[in-house]
C-alpha cells in the first residue's frame, strides 16, 4: 500500500461518511418537520373550536 492508495482509501471512505450522515440528518428533519406540522394542526383546530364555542355563547 503507498500512500497516495491510503490517503485515496481515507478520502472515499470520509466521503461516504458524509453521505451517510447527510441523509441521517435530512430524514430526521423530514420526520421533525411532519411531527411538527401535526401539532399545528391539532393546535389550529383545537382553536377553531374554542372560537365557534365562544361565537355560539356569544349568539344566545
């Protein structure tokens, strides 16, 4: 093994590990940003619902 073949071994292999960890991080954000996106929601209609509670109080 020369040198340049371990250096080129260790550069292919760091690259790999980047890819790696690249795409670790983007599906973590994706399932980060769905969860995130669901408790708006939850949030969203939970207020809708307490608005048409006052609207129908407010009406009688």
């Amino acid at each position: 093994m020369t040198p340049v073949n371990v250096i080129f071994i260790l550069a292919i292999t760091w690259v790999i590990l980047l890819l790696v960890f690249t795409i670790v991080m983007l599906v973590h954000m994706h399932k980060e940003y769905k969860r995130m996106d669901e408790r708006m929601e939850r949030r969203r209609k939970a207020f809708d619902d307490h608005l048409d509670e006052i609207r129908k109080k407010g009406l009688k």
